[in-house]
C-alpha cells in the first residue's frame, strides 16, 4: 500500500465521529495483538466484578471524563 493511501485512509479515519474512531483504532491495535491469553481474560473478568461490586458497596464513585483528566492535570 502506497504511503499515499494511508495518508489518506487515515485523514479519512481522522474524520469519523469519535466513536466510529475508537472502534476502529481498537479493531486495528487487535490485529497487532497475538493469539488471547484466556488467563488475562479471566484476571480482567474478576477485576471487572471487584470494581462492579466497588461501586455498588460505595467503596468507589464514578468520575466523568472531564473530572478525570482534570485529576491527571
């Protein structure tokens, strides 16, 4: 593929509404991954449930995103 076309592609992808990007780039970074480690999945699975039920005890609060970038300054 010519550098043309990827200039391209990506002013193109460039102008896609934010979350037509984000699954793209997310669909892109997979095809670069290696084969799923089920291990990971599962560690992610029980990480999940314990903010979840964080959450749902009040022993953690949802920022938005604003507030979030906010704290990281």
């Amino acid at each position: 593929m010519a550098v043309v076309d990827v200039e391209r592609i990506l002013k193109e992808a460039k102008a896609l509404p934010e979350s037509a990007r984000a699954r793209l780039a997310q669909e892109l970074v997979a095809t670069l991954d290696g084969p799923a480690d089920a291990d990971a999945a599962a560690a992610w699975d029980s990480e999940l449930e314990k903010r979840l039920s964080d959450l749902r005890s009040g022993n953690a609060e949802l920022l938005s995103r604003e507030e979030f970038n906010r704290r990281l300054g």
